[in-house]
C-alpha cells in the first residue's frame, strides 16, 4: 500500500511540481541582478542538479513502465541509471554545502566574504565536484545488475535495479552514503550552528543583523540547509541499515527483511528534497518574490535577488 501510494502518487507530483519550480528558479537566478554573486550561482546550478536529479521519479513511476522497457531491452543500462542519477544527486548535495560554507564566510567574516568568495572560485568548486562524482561513483557501474524478482500478485515478475554480490557492491553502498548523504548531512548541520551562532552574537546589534541579512541569501539558506537535513536524515539512518544487509544474497536478504516497506518514503523523501527549493526561496526571500513576479509580468525590477 505504501509504495503503491508513494511511486504511482507521490512520485508524478514531486516530478511535475519539482521540474517546473527548479525551471523556475534557475530563470530567477539566471538573470543579470544575480549573475555577479557567488551565492546565486551557487543556486542556480543547485537548481540544474535538483532537476536532473528529480527524472529519478520517471523510472520509478509503475504505470509509465519506463524503467522495465529499458532494463529488459539494454542488460546494462542499471549500471549507467545507478551511475548518473547518483552523480546529480551527489552534486545537488555538495551544492548546498558550497552555499553553507560562503554562508558562513558572510556571517562571520563580512568584510573577507567579496575577496574569499568569488564567482571564479564558485566555478573552480563546481568544477571539482563535477570531476569527484564522475570518479567516486564509477563502481556503481559494476555494482548494479537488473534482477527478475517472483511476483506474488500475477505471474509477470517484478524487474529491478539490484546489487550484484562482488568488490564493487560491498564497498559501493556504505561509501556513497557516506560522501552523497552523511558528510554533508554533517557539514551543513555544523555550518548551520555556526551562522545561527553568530547570528545570536550579534542580536544585541539590530542594525549589524538587519544589514547582514538583508545583504546576503543567509535565511534562504538555513531554511534550504534544514530543509535538507530533514529530508535527508532518515535516509543517512537508512542506507547505513541496509548497508549491513549487503551479502553474497544482499539484495534478496533486503527484500526479506522487511526493510523494503520504508524503501518508498525514504525514496520519496529524498526526492522531496530536490522539489522543495523553490518554494523556500519564495518563503524566505521578498527580492527572490519581486524578481519571479516581475519575470512572470514580463516588466523589470532592479536589485540582486539574494538579498532579503
């Protein structure tokens, strides 16, 4: 019942919802005002991974069938899913991380933050997580292989994306956990105490605050980053579960367990996560509202829009 509900449901609504706002939001953020700041690049290429991230959802979609069509027809194509839809996924993370990180530059260092946080070195980070991914996941092309699992319901049988029992899918698992989900689960979790700290330092302030963060993306961020964190959490809690169930018979030692019936809302969750973006930026950001109106209108209104 719960998967039935969160892959033919829940799924195609974060798809069609997700890919139209994170369209949005890369238009906000493409515009003049924003292209001079580090933060709004940052964004903006969040907004391309969070997109590309959510086509996760077609192929785990039962009535559009895709992801059947094409494992039964290309043996191998697991490998290549497995390998791409975790690069964008692994970038959209690390993005955030970047955000947080110039974040706390801003906060604590204003006056270091223009010469530290550049949009040259915004490029040359993306850069390098860009090559890190492509690297880091080549073993989940060994690592994947599509199962036929028996159907209890009819006689066609259930095909999956699974782990085959080698190397590659003892160390895969517990490794893409670990630097797609937990370190950056942790870096901004730590990032995020430090701009709140710094923030309650400067509360006796009221104009140093104000200025601060009205001049910098930092409420859209911790709304992002905690966003994130929640959404993210139980999978880190998750996949380090399922990373002791991986066996010479993992994949079927998982569906046994039971696991398998909290598999969908974690999925969904995750997938939430690159869907809620935009919604957050209209929430928290008045200049990120003005712009998207003022594009939405066809007219034109001045000012970055990673202010306020």
């Amino acid at each position: 019942m719960i998967s039935t509900v969160a892959y033919n449901y829940v799924c195609p609504i974060l798809w069609i919802v997700g890919s139209i706002s994170n369209v949005l939001a890369f238009w906000v953020f493409s515009q003049k005002d924003v292209q001079g700041t580090v933060s709004g690049l940052l964004f903006k290429y969040l907004a391309v991974s969070d997109f590309l991230a959510l086509l996760d959802c077609v192929f785990r979609i039962p009535w559009i069938g895709f992801a059947e069509k094409v494992y039964s027809i290309v043996k191998w194509s697991c490998g290549i899913y497995a390998y791409l839809i975790n690069i964008v996924k692994f970038i959209s993370a690390w993005m955030i991380v970047a955000i947080s990180i110039e974040r706390v530059i801003g906060v604590m260092y204003p006056l270091h933050a223009k010469s530290w946080c550049t949009i040259r070195k915004g490029k040359i980070f993306t850069v390098c997580i860009l090559l890190i991914s492509l690297f880091a996941y080549i073993p989940a092309l060994g690592s994947f292989k599509v199962l036929m699992i028996p159907n209890p319901i009819n006689e066609d049988p259930v095909i999956l994306c699974g782990i085959k029992n080698n190397v590659f899918a003892k160390i895969y698992p517990p490794s893409s956990m670990v630097i797609s989900s937990l370190l950056p689960f942790l870096l901004i979790g730590i990032c995020n105490g430090l701009i709140i700290r710094s923030l309650a330092k400067l509360r006796n302030s009221s104009i140093a605050t104000t200025s601060l963060v009205k001049k910098s993306p930092t409420k859209m961020l911790l709304l992002v980053s905690f966003a994130f964190i929640v959404l993210t959490g139980p999978a880190v809690v998750f996949y380090a579960l399922l990373s002791f169930w991986i066996t010479p018979d993992g994949t079927l030692k998982f569906i046994q367990s039971g696991l398998l019936t909290y598999d969908p809302i974690v999925v969904n969750l995750k997938l939430t996560n690159h869907a809620v973006n935009f919604f957050l930026y209209c929430l928290s950001g008045s200049k990120f509202r003005n712009q998207l109106s003022a594009l939405l209108c066809g007219c034109r209104r001045r000012g970055p829009v990673t202010e306020g």
